[in-house]
C-alpha cells in the first residue's frame, strides 16, 4: 500500500510531498519527492520493536543543505570524476566542479522530481539537459521503488539518450541496523562478494589500479565488525578517514546476485543486498556531523553505504567497464536491500 502526505516545500516554492510505502509484515518506507530521498526505513527487530534504520531529516530545508547525500538518488554520474572531465567520441566534456576541483554525484540529490503510484510501485520520471551540469545529451529516465512483501527495498532504474553519453545511477542511503538515532556502526558485521577494490589516491580518485583485498582492513569476503577495518594504519583507510572504496564484485554484471550481508550486533536486523552493478562504493560515513530526525545526532561513523554502482571516474579509464550510454541503447540497473531478523 502507498500512501501520500505533504512535506512542506522547497526553497524555490515547489511542493514536497512524502510517500509512505507499507507491506502486511510490518514494514514502512517513507519517500520523498525531494531528491527521490529514501527518508525513512522502518522494520520490526528480533523484539518485534519497529526501528528506523537510516539516517535523514525531518524538513526539506536540511535535504536541500544534504552535503552527505542521505538517501539521495544521484547522478547522472554517481561517485567521482576527476578533474570534471572526461573525453568521449573525440570530445572533451567539462562537468560542474562540485568537490573541490571534481565532479562528485552531479545534481539529481537535488531536484524535485514529481510521483506517480502505480500498482505496488511508487514511480519518479526524470529529464536531464545538456546544460544542466555539462554532460552530453538529454537523459530521459524512470526511477522505481518497490516494497515487497519479503522486505525488500527494491530500485529499478531506466534511462535512455538522445546522444551517446556516460550514467551512473544510485540510491545513497545510510543504514545502522541499531537505529539511525543509536550511535556508530562499529559493531555491525559485514560480508561483502568483493577480492577486489579501486585503489584511491588522497583526494578520493581513482589512481587506475585494481588491487586484491588479500591482506587488507577492506578484506570483507567473511564476516568482521566494520570498526576492524576503521582504525586501521593502511594507507588506503588512512587516505579516506575509514572506507570510502568501491568495492569490485566477484560475479559477472548484469547477473542479479546478493553482494553484502550486514547484521546489528543488538537488535538481530539483518540487511541483504542485491544488484546486478559490477560494484558498489563502501563508504562508513567518515564526515557525518549532522543534526538529524527527532534531533539525533549524527557524527562519524553514524552509518554506512552500500552504494550499487559502475567504477568512480570510468569515463578516463578505459581499463574500467564501460559507463558509457549509447544512443538508442537502455540503461537499467537493478538493486535491492531485503531486512529480516537473527
């Protein structure tokens, strides 16, 4: 079931409105037509105790200031380019420098999308110009959230392209299994499908290399608290103040398949997820300091992301799997988070 509500509205006068998803188990998604934001996720622990998982805001006001992108859409180009360019077809491009001198996740966070209901899923249609932030071609697109019956958050997007261009779509939602109002995450266990990772250089670019996890803090392919790789003296955790990394999977893409399991060391909620990206950025919120819903206080290592994704900065490194659209070409991308108890 589905159900809407107005959420005040933004400061260009448009108005907000928040969607409320729910199944018969008990679970409740709140989202909002600002930035597609996945507001809220709501699921009962080992207790049967409803708690709200992710970490957000309460207005529109503090969405519009969201410099750690809490339960954004983003893109068109998710995660870093460097420099704000990139050449494709012959030609250079020269994005909007929006993190120092990089381009980092483009302008959807941003952006009041309008909402449609249909059947079980609640669906946004986007258009992005050429001159909006420098890419090539108009993007036309459909983003689509479900709420499954089995707990599942589940996110489809489409897209097409009136010129060949580059996407890179996702949902960055933080999660903290305790409650987003709980504290830090360290405690949580993870397991991820990833031997391999982009290395990173200070600034959070890729350098080009693709390294093994063998030996290293971001070696989740068995389950450890996320704080052992936190503190860690590694050059590659010591860069990024934690993990910020995009973890390369081990399957083929395009092959739907569970990449992460993340479980709450207190009360029992287990997240499960599932995409068929080639990767996903690992990032333990290692600059949060935020007042959020209710007033909760949000500070380092609040929750952590499990962003679905294509590599950071592919478009300049053609040893990178492609995140180039072609004209006349879909883009789709498939990835879903399903919540149960221990």
């Amino acid at each position: 079931m589905i159900t809407q509500q107005p959420f005040g509205a933004a400061s260009q006068g448009q108005s907000v409105t928040q969607y409320i998803l729910r199944n018969s188990r008990g679970m409740q998604v709140n989202i909002l037509s600002y930035g597609a934001v996945v507001q809220s996720i709501i699921v009962p622990d080992k207790n049967g105790v409803l708690r709200d998982v992710v970490p957000g805001f309460d207005s529109v006001h503090d969405y519009e200031r969201n410099y750690c992108f809490f339960g954004a859409f983003v893109g068109r180009y998710a995660n870093r380019i460097k420099d704000g360019q990139f050449t494709l077809n012959g030609i250079t491009y020269r994005l909007k420098h929006n993190a120092g001198r990089h381009h980092l996740h483009g302008i959807f966070p941003f952006k009041v999308y309008d909402g449609v209901i249909e059947d079980d899923a609640l669906v946004f249609r986007f258009r992005s110009l050429p001159d909006e932030e420098g890419y090539p071609g108009t993007l036309d697109g459909e983003l689509r959230y479900r709420l499954t019956e089995d707990n599942a958050l589940d996110i489809l997007y489409t897209a097409v392209t009136d010129e060949d261009t580059i996407v890179n779509l996702t949902n960055h939602s933080y999660f903290n299994l305790n409650g987003h109002d709980s504290g830090d995450i360290l405690h949580h266990t993870l397991q991820m499908d990833a031997a391999r990772f982009t290395e990173i250089d200070g600034e959070g670019i890729p350098t080009g290399r693709i390294l093994r996890v063998d030996n290293t803090a971001l070696d989740f392919r068995q389950p450890k608290p996320i704080g052992a790789a936190l503190f860690s003296t590694e050059e590659q955790i010591a860069v990024a103040g934690g993990c910020d990394h995009n973890m390369v999977f081990d399957k083929p893409s395009g092959e739907f398949r569970r990449f992460a399991v993340a479980k709450s060391d207190k009360t029992g909620i287990v997240l499960t997820a599932y995409t068929g990206e080639p990767a996903a950025q690992l990032y333990t919120g290692n600059f949060i300091n935020a007042t959020g819903k209710g007033g909760a206080a949000y500070g380092k290592f609040s929750g952590f992301a499990l962003e679905a994704q294509r590599y950071p900065c592919a478009p300049n490194f053609p040893e990178f799997p492609s995140a180039v659209l072609r004209r006349g070409d879909t883009y789709r991308q498939h990835t879903a988070y399903r919540f149960s108890v221990e």
